[in-house]
C-alpha cells in the first residue's frame, strides 16, 4: 500500500464476526490508517455459535456472555477502530461514497465493506406470544428463560440451528418434538448416510420428532400453544422455537445500483459487481464459488471470517488469485460432533468408514469423477476429518485419505 493509500477511510458496515474480523486484520496487515466499524447491534460483537449450543445449554451468566466477545472494549481501543455501534446502515451511494445511518447521519469511505450476515427467516406463525427465533444474544436469552420452565418446546425445523436448540432443550428437561416437512432434514447439509444416523439420534435422547410433515399454524400464546401440522395432528407446547432458514441483510443496500440476488452479488475477489471499492462478505455474500462453477452464499463461520482476512488482504496488499472456500462446517447434536468439508460430487463417490449403526465415528469420504478428494463428513472423529481437509485443500486423491482411514478405522 502506497502513502496516500495508507490513509484510506474504510468503512465496514456490519459488527459481528464478518466485520470484526476484517477490521482485526487489516491492523494485522499493517494497516494503520482509518477504520469506522458500523453495527446496528448495541453489544460489543459476539459469536454466533455460542447462542444455540453453550448458552444455551447452561446457566445464563454475564461471564459466559463476556466469554463470548469477538472482542472487547479495550482491544478496540488499542487497534484505533472507531465502533458506532446501536447505529443501523439505512442506504448506500456509490457514486458520492456515503453510507446514511439511521441517527440521520452519514459517513464516507474510500473502501467499504459490507458485511451485514442475515437475519432468521421470519416465522409465518405469529401468535401473540410464544413463538421464538434465534440469531442475536438477546433471542438466545429470551429462550434460555423459557427453556428454565422446563415445559414442552415444539421446534420448528431440524436444521443444524433448530437441531441444537433441541438438544440443549431436553438437556435442561424439557419435553421436545421437532417438526420438519423433509423427511430427513439434514440430509442436503451430511448427505444421507449421516442424515438417518441424526434423525436416529433425536429419538436416543428422548426428543420426539415429526419429519416429513409440516406445520399449518400455530396458536395460543405462551404457556398453552398449539402447533397444529399439516397431517390435523395438534402439538401442544408451552414454546415454539422457529428455525426455519435466514435471509441476508441487504435492504437497507435498495437502490444502490449494487446487485442484489439472494446477497450481495460478488466478483471472485469478493468485490461487490459493478463498484470496485465496495467488498461483501460473510452470511449476506454471494461469490462465484470456483470449485462449484456457481454463486454461492455460505452461511458458515469459518467462511465469514476466511473471507474477512481474504478482504483485509486484497484491500492492503491488491488482489491476487480469487476466493477459495474450504467449505467448513460444524455442529454440536447433543453429545456429538459433526464436521463437514467441501462438497458431494453427484457424478463422483463416496465411501463410508465406522460403524454406522454404533453411529459413535463415523466418516464419508467424498471423490470426484476424476477421483480427486472433494469432501468428507465426519461424526466424532477429528483426526480423520483434518487428514480430509489437509489432502482437499492440497488437490489430492481420495486415496491419501481412505488409505488412513483404513488404518485407523
Ligand atoms: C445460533 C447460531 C448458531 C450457529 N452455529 C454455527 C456453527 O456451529 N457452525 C458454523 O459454521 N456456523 C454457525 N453459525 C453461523 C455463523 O454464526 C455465521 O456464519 C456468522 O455469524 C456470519 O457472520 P457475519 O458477520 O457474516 O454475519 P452476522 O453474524 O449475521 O452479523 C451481521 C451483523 O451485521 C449487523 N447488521 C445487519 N444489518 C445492518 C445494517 N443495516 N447496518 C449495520 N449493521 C447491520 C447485524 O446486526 C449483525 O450484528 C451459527 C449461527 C447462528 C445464528
């Protein structure tokens, strides 16, 4: 970066992981001029992941919710990132370089970088009250209160997010059923060998489910509703936990001439089309993914933050090869852990190691139709998902990794 350039104003708009991140390491990357950090949140930012598995899970408490800071107060300080946190992005013009807040203020930049994530699908049920979603701390404690009555929750979506609320759910006591309309709810995210396996988990630790059937309404309010599914059946609950899917943050980006589908459109180097200063990242872009030949918005942490330091980097150092997404994925269901890298070839194969009905390690190794590694989905077994994501990221054959896994096994 030349002088004049080191005293670029860069503006990220978005505070949670996508942006914090970004600001962290364009510090990192030496540099040393401007950077406001906008967040239409009033906390200091926190990880997501948290909200739907530790704190969930366990008593709520100001220590484990300041465990959880993306970073703090003073760390801010010390890297000179100036936060208008509480404060919302209501519009963008590329052309005079201006982001309006909505205190009726505005900001200009030389870089932007937006990297405002999604917010939960908005739930179609809307009884007076009762009904629950979860994507910021104050939805994660809101259900933590209702999950200490330790009275029924019907889940709505059986998802990786819905999936854990059910397991911290019934951990605390509660009676659980999770409804789903897809017979096997996670089959599109581990495929299906891994996706029975977790259907029969639920049932092993004591949550009803009703898959392949969804719901029609749901009324009441909280403390006696009645989530009523498509087949006439009639769930009583005392809470409903809707997690039905996201959608990215780009409303407040209406007529900026950006393209909108779906997230922020991209180019390769995560450069928001048609406005070569302005970047997207995280949950609300969508990129052209090189190994899929396809747009694609990944809704993944280690996405969000590989491409915050990817920015950082293009925005100190100029643009070099395209982003590369390591497709990584985690979840905790109930006590086990589920790892998923890169993709399913339709055209390739797949080979299954572990005892599937034991269910306690299990991996399935991904090839393409050439035979080269393209992904794995692992269940409690972290040596064989790294031996995966070391021969994937290095191009390999499927081999380097079956021939370990074999031994292991
Ligand atoms: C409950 C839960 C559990 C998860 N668990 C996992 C997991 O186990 N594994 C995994 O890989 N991923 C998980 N994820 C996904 C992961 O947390 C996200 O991929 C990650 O948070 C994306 O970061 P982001 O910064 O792009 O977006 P977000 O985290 O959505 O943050 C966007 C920020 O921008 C702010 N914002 C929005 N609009 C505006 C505006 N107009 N002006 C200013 N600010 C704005 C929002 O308030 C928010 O703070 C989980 C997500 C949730 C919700």
């Amino acid at each position: 970066m030349t002088g004049s350039d080191a005293r670029r104003h860069i503006l990220v708009v978005g505070a949670s992981l996508a942006g914090t991140r970004t600001a962290q390491c364009l510090r990192a990357s030496g540099y040393s001029g401007p950077i406001t950090l906008v967040g239409a949140e009033a906390d200091l930012p926190y990880d997501r992941p948290a909200l739907s598995k530790g704190l969930l899970s366990s008593e709520w408490s100001d220590a484990a919710v300041e465990a959880n800071r993306l970073i703090t107060r003073p760390e801010l300080d010390a890297l000179d990132i100036v936060t208008r946190l509480g404060t919302a992005a209501t519009g963008l013009d590329t052309t005079t370089r201006t982001v309006s807040l909505d205190d009726g203020s505005t900001v200009t930049y030389d870089v932007l970088v937006i990297a405002t994530g999604a917010i939960a699908r908005p739930s179609p049920w809307q009884p007076a009250s009762g009904v629950f979603q979860l994507r910021t701390l104050g939805e994660s404690r809101a259900i933590a209160e209702r999950l200490s009555l330790r009275e029924a929750v019907v889940v709505v979506g059986g998802g990786f997010i819905g999936t854990e609320i059910a397991s911290a759910a019934v951990k605390l006591g509660c009676p659980v059923t999770v409804v789903d309309p897809v017979p096997e709810p996670m089959e599109r995210l581990v495929g299906p060998e891994i996706a029975s396996l977790l259907v029969d988990l639920h049932h092993r630790n004591g949550v009803e489910t009703r898959f392949g059937v969804g719901v029609a309404d749901i009324h009441g309010e909280a403390g006696s509703l009645t989530v009523v599914l498509d087949d006439g059946t009639q769930l009583e609950a005392s809470t409903a936990v809707v997690g039905i899917g996201s959608l990215p943050s780009t409303d407040w980006l209406l007529g900026s001439g950006l393209t909108l589908d779906n997230g922020v459109l991209t180019d390769r180097h995560l450069r928001a089309i048609g406005s070569d200063d302005v970047y997207a990242i995280g949950d609300v872009a969508r990129w052209p993914h090189s190994d899929r030949g396809m747009d694609v918005r990944a809704e993944h942490w280690t996405n969000a933050s590989d491409q915050a330091r990817f920015v950082a980097n293009a925005i100190t150092g100029g643009l070099a090869e395209g982003y590369d997404s390591s497709d990584y994925v985690w979840s905790d269901q109930y006590d086990w852990k589920v790892h998923s890298v890169g993709r399913r070839d339709p055209a390739g194969s797949s080979t299954v190691f572990g005892d599937l009905e034991a269910g306690e390690r299990v991996a399935v190794v991904h090839a393409d139709e050439t035979g080269r590694a393209c992904g794995a989905v692992t269940v409690n077994w972290v040596r064989a998902l790294n031996q995966a994501r070391r021969v994937i990221a290095a191009g390999g054959p499927t081999e380097e990794i079956v021939d370990k896994l074999r031994q292991w096994a």
